[in-house]
C-alpha cells in the first residue's frame, strides 16, 4: 500500500511491515519514550528511534515529519495529563494549598516531563505543547487575580514563567538533584513560594477540602 506523507498520520492508522507486523503513530512514539526514559531527549536520535521500532527511517517520516514533531507528540500526552490531574482538578480558588500537593505528586511521578519542561523554559525551547501548558497557567492565574483583584493584570506571560519556573525548580530540586531532602519540605516550600505569588492571606491560602 502507497501512503501519502502528510502533517503526521493520525494516531488512529496502522499499517504493516513485510511480515505483517502492525506499524502505528503510536507505536513509535511509545519506542520513543522508552529512549527517551533510557537515555534522556537529548541523546536520543531518529536512528535510535527507528532501530527501536524496528522499522525503516523512511517508515518514520510517514507518520512524523522531523524528530521534533516525535518530541511534540511524546510530550503532548504528557500535558494533557498534566491538565487533568493538575488544572482541572484545582479549580476551586477557595482552596489553592491541594495544588501545591497535586503538582509534587504528578511531576514525582513524571520526572521526564518535569525535565523537559524545565528545559524548555531555561533554553527558550518553543514546542507547541510547552506553549499549551504555559497557556494553561497564564489563564489559571488570570481567573484568580480577577478574582480578588490584588493587582492590575499586564504580563500574563511573564507572571505564567515566574509561577511554572518556581515549581519546576523546586520539584527538580525534589526529585532529580535531591538537595530537598523530603516531599514535606518542598511543599512547604510550594506552598510559602504560591502564598507570596497569589498575595493571599495564609488562612485563606492553606485552607483545606
């Protein structure tokens, strides 16, 4: 069967090699994450990529149009995640402090999004999903500072940085060069850092479910 190289193959197409084996966008993108997991982003090419799949380079480029759309892609689910269990699920502004354990939680267990989206914003790195998820937080900070009107809203963009940069380090600090020492005292830690950044009250900032 002929395909058509398009802006990436929806997830949802499979093909076949010779022997019938079944090839998929996602198939590769999970060989890829295990590198990625293996080796680290950096360090791992499409020649990597593609011996790990077992498949063709040619083969890859049906389903991805450069190492960095396979990147985006890895990563994107990761964001999506990271909005379900991190966002969404802190929407109440009358009780911030379960954001603080939500965020430890999930980067605890993701240490490799962790690691990648604190590159992105250190080397000024601009995948669309790092885009996403900085959009995410810009609106999440504009819903609480409307809220209680604590100052002028200007540079959505910059305070976003401020907030997702903080946390990263902080989770970084946690779980990858481990000069924080227990998950309490990064929360305290978080939780001080976003009392300071939303200018809240701490009896309104700690309040608990």
């Amino acid at each position: 069967m002929l395909l058509q190289r398009s802006e990436g193959m929806s997830s949802g197409i499979v093909t076949a090699d010779k022997e019938g084996r079944p090839i998929s966008r996602d198939m590769i993108r999970a060989c890829a994450l295990e590198l990625f997991m293996k080796k680290g982003v950096d360090d791992t090419s499409v020649n990597d990529i593609v011996k790990q799949a077992a498949i063709a380079k040619g083969t890859f480029y049906l389903y991805f149009n450069s190492r960095d759309d396979l990147i985006n892609a890895v990563f994107d689910e990761f964001s999506h995640e990271f909005f379900r269990e991190v966002v969404a699920a802190n929407q109440d502004l009358q009780k911030i402090a379960p954001l603080a354990e939500s965020l430890l939680s999930y980067f605890g267990r993701n240490t490799l999004f962790l690691i990648e989206v604190r590159k992105n914003l250190t080397m000024h790195r601009e995948y669309p999903y790092y885009r996403s998820i900085m959009s995410a937080l810009s609106d999440f900070i504009s819903r609480f500072l409307n809220l209680y009107e604590q100052y002028p809203i200007t540079q959505l963009d910059t305070y976003s940085e401020i907030l997702i940069g903080t946390i990263l380090e902080i989770c970084y600090r946690l779980y990858i060069d481990k000069s924080i020492k227990s998950q309490e005292e990064a929360r305290v830690m978080l939780e001080d850092f976003m009392k300071r950044f939303f200018n809240c009250e701490p009896d309104f900032f700690l309040a608990k479910k």
